[in-house]
C-alpha cells in the first residue's frame, strides 16, 4: 500500500469535543436543565434529522439549519420555554465554538509538517471555517459534504475527496473516531484510521474503542498517529 498523500478528517468527536462544549454551553444558557443529557438528545437528533433529507422527505440543509431543527424539537421535549430567537440561534452557533480534544493540536501540527490535512465532515463549510478560527485547528483546506450535495457515509463524498487533490482513492487516508464513517471509507479504497475518543459521548457513556481489525491503523490519539506515520 502506498503511503497517504492526504489525510481527511472526521471532525465532530474526533477533532473535537462535542459533548463537552456543547454541555458547557447549554448549562450557561439554559441553567435549568440537565446540560449533559440536554447535548446528548440534541446530537441524537443528528442521523434522523439527516435520514430525512437522504430519503426526499426534507430538502437539502446544512448541518447548521439542522441543528436548528433538531434544537426547537429538544427545547420542547426538555420543556424550554421562554427563549427568545436571537437566543435560539446564538445558542445553535454553539457548534462552531467546539473545543479540540487535548491531543488534537500537536497531532495536527506534526501531521502538517508532511501531509495535507484537510476536514472531511458532515458540518457546512461556514461552521467548519468558525471552528477553525475559534479552536485554532491547523486545516490545509477544509472540505465539507456541502460541496458534494451529499452526506456521509454517501460514496461521493469519498470518491469526491481524493478527485479535490487529483490523487488515487488508495492515497487518502480517513481519519475518525466512527467505525462507520470508517468503513463506508474503505469501501471506496481509501486508508482508513481510528481515534479512540472512549469519552466522546461524555463520562457515563464511555465508548467501546477496541480494535476491529479492520483499518489501516488504530490509535489511541493524534500523538500517536503522527508518530506512526513517522511525522
């Protein structure tokens, strides 16, 4: 296998931390209730939320008018009242302020002294660039599956990937801390690493991060990979 000339990221959960930043956020703005089961229903919402644009039940929309959607049905199921609009959507831009995981800088900045480290993610390409900018992530581009006009794990985002740096599918490696998002990865040819990130979901649900066997590499960090991959 040739060595990866790009590496591609997941970035909700891998690069960042989701739940921590959004459970701190929540617990400023909505002191009332529980901020960590509060993030959790909010991200639950995610993958049906965007099943119904994949099956032509709702049109096209970027993560962050999902995460709107997705936020007025948990303000109601949580009993949330009394928030006005401009506080609905400061608090929705919540997702651009993640904070990186403590390894994730110094693995980036190793890993760009030799790769092109590009975003390969979900989330639309304003939240991606905010991100950046507030967490100070070291991207060479960023690519988001707005430009493909599909989600992953849908193939064209992959495929769509490696014809953006003109390389071989086989030459792209996927970087995530989800084995699905991994898998659909290698069904198109592309390399694939896991981050274990047991605390994604927050300390009282920690993840099962053990090795499948089945991608290119499994770290327990950013730090490791770069070491790995000799960066």
């Amino acid at each position: 296998m040739k060595p990866p000339r790009v590496l591609v990221f997941d970035v909700f959960g891998t690069v960042v931390d989701w739940y921590g930043s959004i459970a701190r956020e929540v617990a400023t703005a909505i002191p009332s209730v529980d901020a960590g089961a509060f993030a959790l229903a909010w991200r639950e919402g995610y993958r049906p939320a965007m099943q119904r644009v994949m099956s032509g039940e709702l049109p096209w929309m970027t993560i962050d008018e999902l995460h709107l959607l997705i936020l007025r049905d948990v303000l109601a199921r949580f009993g949330v009242g009394g928030l006005t609009e401009d506080e609905i959507v400061e608090l929705n831009r919540a997702w651009h302020r993640l904070a990186p995981w403590d390894d994730t800088l110094e693995g980036m900045r190793r890993l760009k002294q030799r790769y092109m480290l590009c975003s390969l993610s979900n989330g639309n390409i304003g939240l991606l660039a905010d991100m950046a900018k507030h967490a100070g992530l070291p991207w060479d581009c960023i690519l988001s599956a707005e430009i493909f006009g599909k989600y992953k794990p849908h193939p064209d985002v992959y495929y769509g990937a490696a014809r953006v740096f003109a390389v071989a599918p086989e030459e792209v490696l996927m970087v995530a801390a989800h084995q699905d998002d991994l898998a659909a990865a290698r069904a198109c040819g592309l390399q694939t690493a896991y981050v274990e990130r047991p605390l994604e979901f927050g300390p009282e649900r920690e993840k099962d991060v053990r090795d499948n066997g089945l991608n290119t590499w499994h770290v327990r960090d950013f730090i490791r990979l770069a070491e790995v991959l000799d960066a």
